[in-house]
C-alpha cells in the first residue's frame, strides 16, 4: 500500500537527486578548471546533459524511485550506490567511445568523488529527517490484524518491519476465532474488537480469512463500516497451496500464479529488452566490426567452410531459431547430435582458443539485436537435447519459459560446457530456474561481470 509519504518521498528524493548531480558536475569543474572557465561553453554543455540522462536510466533501472525500496532505508543505500556505480560505468564508457572525447580524468575522478560523497552525506540527512518525521509526526499509518492464523502472522511481521505502518498488534489473543455465529450475526467479542480498533484510531484492519470463510466477509464489513475502520481482507490459502504464489488480476478475476516470474510484468521485460538491445548494437559497432574480418581471415585459412556456424535450437516457449557462432570445428555431420567434448578432433586450432576465450558466442549478439536471445538468460540447447532432457528431468521446459542468454547464472557457477550426464543438467535447470524466479536489472550485471571475470581467469569446462 502506498501511503502519502512514500508518494511524496520519490518526488523529493529525484528533485534532491538531480540537484546534487548538477552541483557535483559544476563543484568538479570549477575545481579542477578554475571558476573563470564556463562548463556550459564547448563539449562539456553535452557531457552535463548526459550525466543527467544517465542518471535516469541508471536509476530506474536499479529500481531507486520504487515503492519497494522507498519502503526501507537499506534498501535506498543499496540501490543508490548501485545507480552511482552503474553511472560511472556507463558514462566512462560513453566517453571512451566518444567522437569529441576532450574531457579531463582528473574532472571524472573529482566528479565522482563529490557524488559520493553528495550522495553520502545527502542519505544520512534523509535518514536523520526520516526519525524526526516517525519520532515527533504521525507519518506512520496505524494498522492492526484481525485472524491470527498463518498469513495473518506473516502478515503481523510483514507490518511489523514496515516503516510506512505502525503495527498495534492483533485485535484477539486466540489462534482461531470465529468471527460469525451459525444465525450470520457478528460474535459479540468481533464487535467489540472492531469497536476498540475505532477508538484506538486505527486506520486499516487487515483481516486473514481461509476460502471456506470468506462468506464472513460481508459481516466484517458492516459493522466496520458503522465504526468508520477500514477493512481489507487476505485471504489465507496457506493450507490450500502449499507453494509460494502470486496474486494477480485479470479485469475483475483474482488469478493465482504458482511461480514467482519478474520476467512476466511487462516493465521488466521492457527495461531488459533496452539493455539488450543497447548493448548489443555497441558490441557490433565497436567489436564485431573489426573482430569479423580477423577471425575470419583465420576461421578460412585453417580450414574449409563458412566463417559462421548456425544451429537450431531451443528458444523462448520452445519455439527453435537458429542461433549463429562463429565456426569452431572442421565440417562434419554430427553438429546436431554430438555435443563437443575435451580433445574434440573436429575442433579447429583457431576454434579450440575461440572456445576456451568464449569468442565463438559473440555472433549470438545478431542473436540478441534480432530478439531470438538476451545478453542474460538460459544457455540454449540443441533440439535433441531438449527432447531428450524433457523427458527425464523435472521441470527441464520451465528454463523455456525465458529467452535464452549468451551467458548465464548456471554457466557463471560452473555449469557450462558438455552436459551428457543428466545431474549436471539437472543442475544447470535449477540454477536456471531460480535465476528466472529472482530476475532483477542487477543481477543481469552481476552476471556479466561474472562472465567477464570467467573468461580472463579461464574455466575447465571451456573446451
């Protein structure tokens, strides 16, 4: 629930935000240029406007301006240092690639130092405000809970952490109470717990009702309604669905999914779509551009045959594509049966360092461009091993509900490469699996920066 803070709360917080981005950029130039110079003459004009738009990608990204992290303090640090590490990346990068790249390093380093430090000092007067605001104001919104079953303990602890909520506790002390007699009048002690929630001033009661008593409903609601309370009812289907689940609504139909997927709301698939599309297109301009013609020269020289290997294989809802590499073995007519395997004599001298290095899977960014794949994701499979794995581990087809990566969090975990032993697969469905039902922006990069570190340290499974 959105309370009138946390609504207030993003707006001062972007205001306050872009501010201190703006006075870092002029503090950091002014600094290091002298406060004659004019950081609005030449290309530093450009470079402001773009440290403020990447400020608002980064952010959003990270999620900084969203209930759920306004809701805890912790979670507002956590999400700013990453927005502000992310910045830095994608700035420096923007400027490394830059046609008018004249900027100083001593103006980037002093830049980004004042925005920690701005950053810094402008969330400890936040936190300092925030006690100020629930010590001596009543920000927090009183609440109670009326059915002390299992969700409406979960619930009470829910409530409890919540800053935005001031927790009075439960209305009875029972386990299990019934709230309506067999004549459909309201128990006695029922109307006496709404009437003493009146008086206490409490705003919302939340009451946990199982599907079997959900008619109660209605007279909960009358009475409350006589003492001016509000209720809002959860319904308790902890001994129904034993499952973790997620409630959703189709027009005016509640529809319960049993699986927890970030991935299905369409504002997280949209920001993963732009990344990847961002992305993608600067490894093709800047690193497919030159990388092609070498490999290919050597691709040529060492053996006959096209510079690219394409392959159908398993995509999104199972649908196959063809998913390009750059060739890494002598012709032959196993490649849709026979996975490669350590001493592999139909790998190339020249595939057997692509491989170990990665770089066969960089034509996968066409891949990406083209929609059939994301930068993060489920590695995808040969036709014949999607069926053959379907039919013997559970839950095989669920990775095949996501896009498949050109890396991902099985591979950065060591499941990577030759798969004919069915544990290992079943290993590599789980990681895949819990990466689809824990997606976030940040753990995208996360996995990139694993891939990356992967690839210099060197991995056995690589071959």
């Amino acid at each position: 629930m959105q309370t009138r803070y946390l609504y207030l709360l993003r707006f001062v917080l972007l205001a306050t935000d872009i501010i201190l981005i703006n006075v870092s950029f002029f503090f950091s130039f002014y600094a290091i240029f002298g406060v004659n110079a004019s950081p609005l003459d030449g290309s530093y004009k450009n470079y402001l406007l773009v440290c403020n738009l990447i400020w608002f990608f980064t952010s959003n990204l990270c999620g900084l301006y969203r209930n759920e992290s306004l809701s805890q303090i912790v979670s507002i640090y956590r999400a700013t240092w990453r927005a502000v590490a992310l910045h830095a990346v994608i700035f420096v990068f923007y400027l490394t690639f830059s046609d008018n790249y004249t900027i100083s390093k001593p103006f980037i380093i002093s830049l980004y130092v004042a925005m920690g430090i701005g950053f810094l000092f402008s969330r400890f007067a936040g936190t300092f405000f925030e006690f100020v605001l629930y010590r001596h104001f009543k920000v927090s919104r009183p609440v109670a809970v009326l059915g002390k079953n299992h969700t409406g303990l979960r619930l009470a602890g829910y409530l409890e952490k919540s800053q935005n909520f001031k927790f009075e506790g439960f209305l009875h002390n029972e386990e299990d109470t019934l709230f309506v007699q067999e004549d459909g009048s309201l128990m006695p002690s029922t109307c006496e717990h709404i009437a003493d929630a009146a008086r206490r001033g409490i705003k919302d009661v939340y009451v946990s009702l199982t599907p079997d008593r959900m008619v109660d409903a209605k007279y909960l609601l009358e009475e409350a309604e006589k003492q001016c309370v509000r209720l809002k009812f959860v319904p308790d289907l902890s001994g129904s669905l034993a499952a973790p689940f997620t409630v959703s609504y189709l027009g005016e139909f509640p529809v319960i999914s049993m699986r927890h997927e970030p991935l299905e709301n369409m504002q997280n698939r949209f920001k993963k779509r732009v990344f990847d599309v961002v992305v993608s297109s600067l490894v093709i301009v800047f690193i497919m551009s030159w990388l092609v013609p070498v490999i290919g020269i050597i691709i040529k020289a060492q053996s006959r045959g096209p510079i690219f290997f394409k392959q159908l294989r398993s995509g999104r809802n199972n649908e196959p594509f063809w998913c390009y590499k750059f060739r890494s073995m002598r012709m032959n007519n196993d490649s849709d049966h026979r996975q490669a395997r350590r001493g592999d004599n139909r790998i190339t001298p020249i595939g057997r360092f692509l491989r170990k290095s990665s770089l066969d899977e960089f034509p996968q960014f066409f891949n990406v461009l083209k929609g059939n794949m994301s930068i993060i994701g489920p590695r995808p499979h040969m036709l014949k091993h999607t069926e053959q794995y379907s039919a013997i581990i559970d839950r095989y087809m669920v990775r095949q509900f996501l896009k498949p990566g050109i890396s991902g969090w099985a591979q950065v975990n060591g499941y990577r490469g030759e798969t004919e032993d069915p544990k290992l697969m079943e290993k590599r469905v789980e990681h895949d699996i819990w990466y689809m039902e824990n997606w976030s922006a940040m753990l995208d990069v996360k996995i990139i920066f694993m891939t990356v570190i992967n690839i210099f340290k060197g991995e056995d499974n690589a071959f």
